[in-house]
C-alpha cells in the first residue's frame, strides 16, 4: 500500500487551487452539448487553458479536426505519460455520459504536474480524443492516422456510480451487410424475382444457429435497415447491420470468417450477390493490474468514496483500441446514485452538482499522484510494462 507523503500533498493541493476554473471548465462544456466531431467549442476551451498553461499544443491531431495534443516535456527522456479526454455528447440528451468532466480533470493533473518542480525527466501529453459515442470511435481514427505512439501509459477518468477500474472488455466488429437481387411483381410474377430482404432473413436464421456453436463470451447482434419498400414487389434491395464481440480479438476474427460463410450461402440459397461494408474493429483490453492498482491505492489517499473491486466485464469501447497498444487503464468515480444508468436525463441533470464537481476534482487528484509514482518510480513504470507485454502474448494465444 503506497503511503501518502508531502509531493502528493502538494498535488493534491495545488488542484484545490484550481478547481474553481476547472468547474468552470466543466460547466461550460456541459452546457455546449456537442456529438462527435463537432466538439470546436470543447477543444478550444480545454486546449486553449493548456496553451495558457505552457503546453504545446496541436490541433486536428491523428487526423481528427476536434482533437488535440498537448506536451510538456521536462528535462530529457523519462516516461511519456498520456491524459486521454473525451468531450462528445449524446444526441438529443446533452452530456448523459459526463464526458464533459474528463477534459478539466486532466488538464487540472496535466498542469500540477507541470508546476511540481519534480526532479525527474518527464513528458506529459494530454490527448483530447472527440467521437467516443460514435459507431467507428474516433480513437480508433486516430490510432490509424499514428496517435499515441510515443506513451508508455495512457490514463483516463470517467464519472459513475463508483470508485473502480476494469479489466476486460469485448472487442467488436461492426458491418453493413447489402445483398442485391432481381425485383418483380409479388403476385403475378414472383418467378422472375429473387429477394435480397430473404437472403438477409436467412443471413439472419444462420447466425442464430452459428450462436449455439461458439463460446460463452461471445455476442453476435444486427438489425435489418432496410426490408424493402412495397409489400408485393419482391425487393432487389435489402441492408442488415451485424455486430459481432467477443473478449478475444483473435477468437472474434475466426467467429467473423463462419459469420461470412453464412452470408456466402444465404446469397447462394436465393440466387443473389451480397456487399459488405467493414464500420468498425475495437479491441480487446490488455489489463494491466498493477496500474489499476495503482490507481485505487491513489484513490484511497485522495479520500474515495464507494470503493468497489473492478469490473471483470464490460462492453466495448475505441480506449480497448488504445490499451491494445499501450498499457492503460480508467478511474471510474462516482457522482451519480448507485445503479443510475449512464445515457440517461438523471447524468444530465447531475452534470453540474456539486457531486460532479468533486469527482472532476477527486479523479484530477488520482491521476496526478499515479503520474507522480510513475515519474519517480523507474521499477514500477517496468512491472506495468512487463505485465502488459505478458497479457498480450497471453491475449495471443486464446
């Protein structure tokens, strides 16, 4: 168990300081709802504070117009640390998923950091990462487009229901899958027609059965976007999006290669041909323990409330992309009721509490004591490093 000590107090300290600009900060994103890749008035504010703050800073970085990249070096080498952010909102909900509390939380680490006058070599980057909600993920751009290569670790905080981290997430592909057939008149001459919307029905009767033949852990779900449009002409055309998880990226692959298979002979039962459109791969997570557990010793110093033990199972989100690739992990802390759902008007409605103010400030605390063990603690940046590398390989072979 880490011990707090007078460099953490300082930390912890100086973000007391500045919670006031960071609400601020908060507040003002909460109250600009914007969804992916419209988020200009949320990378400004947050990447123009940083600007003020001594960083350098890039926009439209990894290929995305609302993202940024903010570095502080100090001295030369030492660990890369990244402060990951989100800002989209929801759709017609506002901030339903508080992700107008993490661009304030990292930047209010990011610069305490900076201002601690630390004797160790250092880099700091604060990555503003726009378009979590959408279906491709904009990290998931961005990692193609070469961002977060230089970390060594990559740090996130979320608000919830709970002080806790997790550890697995399913990996995901998504695909638009459009089979095309000959159209023809439903009653008076359905010899002539060949119907793409059965293709997709069969598509749909062979996935099902393909279901009771995989493992446990795996998810296979779509929904049919386009049926046709007259009930007595055959449809020439018909759409069926599919997703397909799994909590192994290379067990998923061999699942998608059957699920292929399936649409190879839905088109060969019903003499149609049949396209399909890739929208999305996510990884898996690679969990890192001793990082998550890092972070849940910081968050007792720093006073944590609602204390749980981490997730073994969640969904699956662009940050699995990045932990693919880096050793990473997220502090979820609480600011909304036990068992409050996320994408719901209660997270809007909390958006702006005082409960929501003191899960910026406590996660901006967590995050900076971690970056400071990190910093000063060469073995500890070694073991997560280690470990991460072991789980890949681990990851690998499932």
């Amino acid at each position: 168990m880490r011990q707090i000590n007078n460099a953490k107090e300082l930390l912890m300290s100086s973000l007391i300081d500045k919670k006031e600009k960071l609400f601020e900060i908060a507040d003002y994103i909460h109250d600009n709802p914007e969804t992916g890749y419209n988020e200009y008035k949320a990378c400004k504010v947050l990447s123009e504070y940083l600007q003020q703050n001594g960083f350098e800073v890039e926009i439209g970085y990894g290929g995305l117009q609302t993202a940024f990249r903010a570095v502080y070096k100090n001295g030369e080498g030492g660990p890369c640390i990244g402060f990951l952010c989100e800002y989209d909102a929801l759709e017609k909900l506002g901030h339903g998923c508080a992700h107008h509390l993490q661009g304030p939380s990292v930047i209010g680490a990011a610069i305490t950091l900076k201002e601690a006058n630390l004797q160790n070599p250092f880099i700091i980057e604060v990555i503003g990462t726009p378009a979590e909600e959408t279906a491709e993920g904009g990290k998931t751009i961005m990692l193609k487009n070469g961002a977060f290569k230089n970390l060594d670790v990559a740090l996130m905080m979320h608000g919830g229901d709970a002080t806790i981290t997790d550890i697995r997430s399913l990996a995901l592909s998504e695909y638009v899958v459009t089979f095309k057939g000959i159209s023809s008149h439903s009653a008076i001459a359905p010899e002539k027609g060949r119907s793409a919307l059965e293709a997709i029905i069969l598509s749909f009767n062979g996935l099902a059965y393909l279901r009771g033949h995989v493992r446990d852990d795996v998810r296979i779900h779509g929904i049919i976007e386009d049926g046709g449009s007259s009930v007595n002409a055959i449809p020439e055309n018909s759409s069926a999006r599919f997703e397909f998880r799994s909590y192994s990226r290379k067990y998923l692959d061999n699942v998608i290669e059957r699920g292929i298979k399936i649409f190879d002979g839905a088109a060969l039962m019903t003499e149609t041909s049949y396209t399909i459109k890739k929208i999305v791969d996510f990884h898996n997570k690679i969990p890192v323990m001793s990082l998550n557990d890092l972070l849940m010793e910081n968050a007792k110093i720093a006073g944590a409330s609602r204390i749980s033990p981490p997730r073994e199972r969640t969904g699956s989100t662009d940050f699995a992309s990045v932990m693919y690739n880096v050793p990473g992990s997220c502090i979820r802390v609480p600011f909304v009721e036990k068992g409050v759902p996320s994408h719901s008007k209660e997270w809007v409605e909390k958006g702006k509490s005082d409960d929501a103010h003191n899960a910026l400030l406590l996660a901006a605390k967590i995050l900076s004591m971690t970056a400071y063990d990190l910093i000063t603690d060469n073995k500890l940046m070694i073991k997560i490093r280690e470990e991460f590398n072991k789980e890949k390989l681990k990851n690998s072979e499932l």
